[in-house]
C-alpha cells in the first residue's frame, strides 16, 4: 500500500478551529513537521481540507502500522 508524506508549511495562527483539529489529526503540531500516513480517502480528504496549510507527496515507503499490530509484535515478542 502507497503512503503519503505530510508537510505542516504554514502555522496556525489565525485558522479556523476545525482547520486546526484537522491537522491535529493528521499529527502534525508545528510548522516543518511531517508524518507519513497510509493512502486513503479519510487521508486525503483531510489534506484538501487544509492544502493551504500543507504540502503533501506519494512516497514508496509503507504505510506505518497502527498501535494494535505494534502491541501485538511488541507481545509475540515478549513470549
């Protein structure tokens, strides 16, 4: 599965609080700070909400695990 690099370029100073939360939830916090997500439609709905605060690009890494695959390695590991 393709993933997306995410790109926090401008801050947030005197944007929407919807705006805001959208990228919260994209996990980005500062300006300069990026994320690769997976490729989805939630995803990049989230980006053409708030394009003007980022910029984004299709990388070739895979799309990063969620937290209950990471605990389940993390407990197959630990026995």
């Amino acid at each position: 599965m393709a993933a997306i690099q995410v790109k926090l370029v401008r801050g947030l100073a005197g944007c929407p609080a919807a705006h805001r939360t959208i990228v919260a939830g994209l996990g980005l916090k500062k300006r300069d700070s990026t994320k690769i997500l997976p490729d989805t439609p939630q995803t990049m709905g989230m980006i053409a909400k708030v394009s003007y605060l980022v910029e984004w690009e299709r990388v070739d890494q895979p799309a990063p695990e969620g937290r209950k695959a990471r605990k389940a390695k993390a407990a197959a590991r630990q026995g």
